[in-house]
C-alpha cells in the first residue's frame, strides 16, 4: 500500500493553548531538568571521590569525599538555576508567541493505557 510522503499515523490527542499556566510549565522544565543535571552530578561526585577532576570549588578541584558531598550540594543548586532561566525563557516565548498563533500541543493522557 502506497502512502504520500507527508502521510503519518499519529494516535496522540492534541489540543490548542494560547499560553501555559506558570506553574504547570515549571513542573515540566524542572522535572526535565532535575532528571538530567541532578544524576550527572552525583556520577561526577563519585568520579571526584576515586580521584578524577570533575568537582571545581573556587577554581580548586575538590576529591575524595569533599568532592562527592560538593556535588552532592551543587546538584540542586545547578539543577533549580537552570530549572528558573528554562522555564523564564519558556514562559516569555510561549507568551508572545501565543499572541500570535494558537500552540498545538500533542498529549498521552494518563487515563490511557501504555502501549
């Protein structure tokens, strides 16, 4: 069976905003944000404690147990600053974008079973 080119099967619902609330944007960026930053971090805090240079403290690099409870402490730190500058950049651009044209924003529903 021949499809055209463009022709794609896509079950997902969607729906069209003009903006996201505040709030619910923010769960979204810092739950991706928190899921990536937050492991690295600990896997350079183990790296610094079996003697690599991964962990920097004031320009000095930090090892042994200094550097794993360094990252340990940085991770959330680095995790929520990138969290507030994604979602602040997120939020003004849907925004304005948003005055202009409707956002289609495809969506699983969690009520949906896995596939």
């Amino acid at each position: 069976m021949d499809y055209p080119l463009d022709h794609t099967v896509d079950d997902s619902r969607k729906i069209r905003i003009r903006r996201i609330k505040a709030g619910s944007l923010f769960q979204l960026v810092a739950a991706a944000a928190f899921s990536v930053i937050f492991p690295s971090f600990v896997f350079f805090g183990i790296l610094a404690f079996f003697g690599f240079n991964t962990i920097f403290v004031n320009h000095h690099q930090v090892y042994g147990v200094e550097g794993l409870i360094a990252a340990l402490i940085m991770a959330p730190f680095f995790s929520l600053f990138i969290s507030v500058a994604g979602w602040l950049a997120l939020y003004v651009g849907i925004f304005i974008w948003g005055h202009f044209k409707p956002i289609t924003i495809s969506y699983i529903s969690a009520d949906e079973p896995k596939a």
